[in-house]
C-alpha cells in the first residue's frame, strides 16, 4: 500500500513536542568527534546525539544515520538550525518513539565547498566517500557505541543532499536499514541533470559524474549508477520492499518534479509490466527547500522510523 499525504498541518505536532520538551530530561548532542578513514585518508568528523539515560541505563539502541544538506551543509546543522535535540528528547520522553542515537557525518569534501561529494564515490576513484561510509563508518559506530548492530534497529534519514543520500542507499544496500527517509531529497529528473546550469552542475555532480561534462552526456555509467531512478528501475520489488521508505516534499521545492517521479515509480501500480507498489510514504506539503519546513517535517519522518523499530 503507499501512502500519499496533501498536509499543511503538521508544524502544530513539532509545536507541541517542543513545549512538552522543557518538562522532559534531555538527551546530549557533541559535536566535533572524529572517526580515523583509511579509505579517505583523513579524519572524518561526526555530530552524535545520545538520548536521556544513556550514561546509567546500560542498555542498547537504534541507530538513525542523519545526513546533511549540501553547499555550506555540515553535520551540525540538524541541531544548530533544526533544533533536532529538542525534538528527540520530547518524542522519547513522551514515548511517541523509542530511545535511540543520531550521528550525523560530516558528508562535505573539505572545506573549500567547491564540490559535493553527494555521500558518492567520485567517478575517478579519488575520494569514495559511499564506500567509507558503508565499509568503515556504520563498523565505526557499531563497535564504539552500543547501539543494536542490526538492519532491523538501523535507519536512515537526510534532507536535501541528505534525503538523496537516504533513499539511495536504502536501494543500493536492501539489507543495510529497516527505514529511510529522505525531507526535500535532491532528486533530479534525468531532463533537469541534462540541462542544468555548468556550475551548478560542476559543482554538485562534477567529480561524482565527471567535471566539465555537458548536456545528455552527463547521463552516462557514473550517473546511472547512483541515480534513484536507475536503481528503482534496476531493484526488484523484494529488495524495495526490504526498506520502509519516506518521501516528504514541498509544492514549492526545486526537487518537487524529481519527488513525484520518483513516488509514482514506487507505486507503478500496473501502469507497466514492472510492478514495484511498495508499501512507502509519499508527502506533499505547503513550502519550499527552507529549514522552516524541515524543522516541520521531522517529527512525523522520526515517528514513521519509530513505528519501523518498534515492529
């Protein structure tokens, strides 16, 4: 079954989550801890939010992969602009969602933001971003923390660059999470990737694809390897349904027309001989690619991976 939601209402949740908060014990957020990638060849840095108890209750927990916006993005900003900790600590005091962690990796190259890395490895080979994240980061995080190192206790969720990141690699990697979500995920229709403009092609999709790269050809093996559509196309429905997926996009977001693809591919109830109908949930709402609709989207996206944890 898919789920389609036409919403405006959803703010007044995150409203009342965070005036329940300040009744709530709160959680704890460090920033600047850093994680040693031999696949890298650098530190790479990481932002943990840990929830309330977790330094006497002794147990194990979930684990929400928290992905950041591209451009100036880092792995601080769900907390220093979404306020994510408030919300968590309201929802886990409530017993709106189970206890869990939240890490969030810092997914830019480095610090001069001349280039994305879009959480892909470049076509080249010189950074492999993808392949530290799933071959040494989730390890990293399973032996350093005692979260549940289980796809049924693992999920994944990003706005933006995030969002893509999200629900690509819930398709590239079935048995590595129990739920992905992805808020205003950059998606791309293959026409929009084509014709859009050669710095901001560059930029966001250059070393992923290939720099310099114009038109039709920016549509080649790099890009069909890592795009959504691609992989939907490519996946089985056993291997879609294997994640529980999210897609929550504004009626006014620049990636509206990518979302809606993307959605009606999932779906792709009968329309081809390829039937996928995966049991996901689709969202429109009022708004744009803005924090004010992130922020106001986040307490559903971290009640539906709740629901996933708690079956």
């Amino acid at each position: 079954m898919t789920f389609f939601t036409l919403s405006g209402g959803i703010a007044a949740v995150g409203i009342t989550l965070a005036t329940a908060a300040h009744a709530q014990e709160h959680g704890k957020v460090e920033y600047d801890l850093t994680m040693e990638s031999e696949i890298l060849g650098k530190d790479v840095e990481y932002t943990i939010y840990t929830p309330p108890g977790f330094d006497t209750d002794g147990r194990t927990y979930p684990v929400i992969y928290l992905m950041h916006g591209g451009g100036d993005g880092d792995n601080s900003d769900w907390y220093r602009f979404g306020q994510a900790d408030d919300l968590f600590d309201a929802m886990i005091g409530s017993g709106a969602v189970p206890p869990f962690i939240a890490v969030t990796p810092d997914g830019r190259r480095d610090d001069t933001l001349e280039y994305n890395t879009y959480y892909m490895n470049d076509a080249d080979g010189a950074v492999r971003w993808e392949d530290m994240f799933v071959e040494e980061f989730v390890p990293f995080v399973e032996e350093t923390y005692p979260v549940i190192a289980s796809e049924d206790a693992r999920a994944i969720a990003g706005l933006s660059m995030g969002g893509y990141a999200a629900l690509a690699y819930a398709m590239k990697y079935p048995d590595m999470f129990a739920a992905a979500v992805g808020l205003s995920p950059a998606v791309r229709t293959d026409e929009q990737i084509a014709t859009l403009d050669q710095a901001g092609y560059d930029r966001r999709y250059g070393k992923a694809w290939g720099v310099g790269l114009e038109g039709e050809a920016r549509l080649n093996e790099a890009y069909r390897a890592n795009s959504v559509f691609d992989l939907a196309d490519a996946a089985s429905p056993e291997d879609i349904a294997a994640t529980k997926l999210y897609i929550d996009t504004g009626a006014d977001d620049v990636f509206f027309d990518g979302s809606v693809l993307l959605h009606q591919m999932l779906r792709s109830e009968g329309e081809t001989e390829r039937t996928l109908a995966s049991d996901h949930r689709f969202m429109i709402r009022e708004g744009g690619h803005t924090w004010d609709y992130w922020r106001s989207g986040l307490p559903e996206a971290i009640r539906f991976i709740g629901g996933v944890f708690g079956k």
